[in-house]
C-alpha cells in the first residue's frame, strides 16, 4: 500500500500535480476494503466505461493475444471445473492460451458489475466516448472534472 502513496508523493515533489495508475481490470478481484480505502483515501478512482462496440474489440484482442489473467479464487475453479468438463479434458491438462480465449467473455462478463460498485463507492464512471478527441493531458483531466459531482469532497464522505 506504500508504494502508491510513494508514487504520488515522489511525483508531487517532482512538479507534478496528476498522477494516473493504471490499476488494470484486475483491482475488481480483490476483496480487501482496506485496500480499497487506502486506494480511494490516496486517489479518485475512475472508470472508463466501455459501449459495447468497444467491449466487442477488448473481447477480439483477448481472443487474438490472449495473456495471464487474476481470477477470483471461486471463479476461477468454477470456471475450470466447466472447461474441462466442456472439452473433456483434465483440469490440468489444457492448454493455458485455448483456457484464456474461452474464460475471457466470461470473466469480462463477471467483471463489469463489480468495476460499477467500486466507482459508486470510490470514485465515478465516464463512458469512454467522453475521451474521444483527447489530445493533451489536460484535455483528458477536464473530462474528469466534467464528471465529478459539484462537491467531489461530499461523495467522499458518503
């Protein structure tokens, strides 16, 4: 948890006034509220809601460069369970990329719920078409204060 406030804190001394941590989708998976207040109390966390034209693209590339993926532990023995049975092989005899092109529309499905909540709780959703025609970095931090309530101080206090 250190590291992040390092971060920032490096980056402030070094003039900088934003920093943006790329989280990746994983962060959902993790069932920590320590973690997740310490990242609220130390960051605004957006979510950048794909439409579903781009949610098909993100499922393309997955099939396309499928990679290491985190998984829930519940989901993920579920979800092997079923591909094995599927393809009639033994759980840990599959190949790694043929289980990742098949779990990703699945785990992608599972995710979006959760990316939701934790915007509710800790920080706001804009859709992704907001960010088109983004060119400078200020163009980028003016949507997100486009987004935030009137008061971003209260919705950290609720």
């Amino acid at each position: 948890m250190g590291q992040l406030r390092h971060v920032v804190n490096h980056a402030t001394r070094n003039g900088f006034t934003h920093t943006v941590n790329d989280s990746t989708g994983s962060l959902c998976e993790i069932n920590d509220n320590q973690l997740m207040s310490f990242i609220d109390e130390n960051s605004l966390i957006v979510y950048i809601k794909a439409s579903k034209e781009e949610e098909q693209k993100v499922l393309k590339r997955a099939q396309e460069y499928p990679k290491p993926m985190f998984f829930s532990p519940d989901k993920f023995d579920e979800w092997v369970k079923a591909y094995a049975t599927e393809k009639n092989i033994k759980a840990d005899a599959f190949d790694p990329d043929a289980f990742s092109r098949w779990v990703f529309p699945k785990l992608l499905e599972n995710r979006l719920p959760k990316y939701k909540a934790i915007a509710d709780k800790y920080g706001v959703t804009i859709p992704s078409e907001a960010f088109q025609g983004v060119k400078t970095s200020n163009d980028f931090l003016s949507i997100i204060m486009h987004y935030l309530p009137e008061t971003y101080e209260e919705m950290k206090q609720a």
